[in-house]
C-alpha cells in the first residue's frame, strides 16, 4: 500500500527576530541617545523585514501568509512609532494629557497589505489638531 498523501506544510514562523530598538526615556532627566534616529530605525526595520519575506517566499511560503506575516510587522512599527511620538511629546508637555487614535484602513485595515504598498492610516482625534496629534502625525508619517 503506497501512502500518497502530501507531506504536511511546514508551519511558518512568525518574524520574531526583527527587532526595533529601545525608545527613549520619557524622563526629562535622562538624556537621550543622540545617535536615536526614527526615520533610520524605520529604514533599517522595513528593509529586514522585506529581507526574511523574501527569504520565506523562497522557501515556499504562500502568498497570503507573507501579507499576513508583513501587515504583522507594520502593525508592531505603527505601535512603535505611536509609542515613540507620545514619549516625544511627554518630553516636551509632561503636564498635559491628550488623546488620539490611529486606525488601519484600505488594504492594510483588511490585514491585505502587500510590501511596497502605501500604508493608509486614520488619525482619529478630538475637535482641532494639538500639539500632541501634530506630534503623532509628523513622527508615524516620517
């Protein structure tokens, strides 16, 4: 008796070891790191992302899989990077406290996002744009 059956897929491991950096300290009496740049972290996290993507693309990995495991790692940047810009901003205001929200939409609310495709974001936000929303904005939108 043959056994005909397919070997089962080889489950994908998600993109664990794609670090990003630790933020700056919020606390006005640490200084941070001057060689902290955004934009370069944002570069550098993007371009070793694309690199195990293809990497896992090679290796067979289906297409959906790949959106999945790349609209992921946006999801921990966008996180990152709103993290980022609150800390900015309590750097600057530690007294005040404001709010706003980013959501996912188009293809990458729909967890479809390809890579090189532009991520679309709603900045959600009270009546009039703060410092703070200002701060969120120009920090996730590099």
């Amino acid at each position: 008796m043959n056994d005909t059956s397919a070997p089962a897929p080889t489950p994908v491991q998600p993109l664990l070891h794609v670090a990003l950096p630790p933020l700056p300290p919020a606390d006005l009496d640490v200084a941070p790191d001057p060689r902290f740049d955004l934009k370069e972290v944002c570069k550098t996290f993007r371009t070793h992302v694309h690199g195990e993507l293809l990497q896992l693309f090679t290796a067979g990995t289906d297409g959906r899989t790949l959106v999945e495991l790349y609209t992921d790692q946006i999801d921990r940047l966008i996180g990152y990077l709103f993290a980022a810009a609150t800390q900015l901003y309590a750097r600057r205001h530690p007294q005040l406290h404001q709010r706003c929200a980013i959501f996912a939409v188009g293809g990458y609310g729909r967890r479809e996002l390809n890579p090189y495709s532009d991520i679309d974001l709603l900045f959600l936000y009270n009546w009039k744009i703060s410092p703070y929303v200002e701060t969120v904005c120009e920090t996730i939108l590099l």
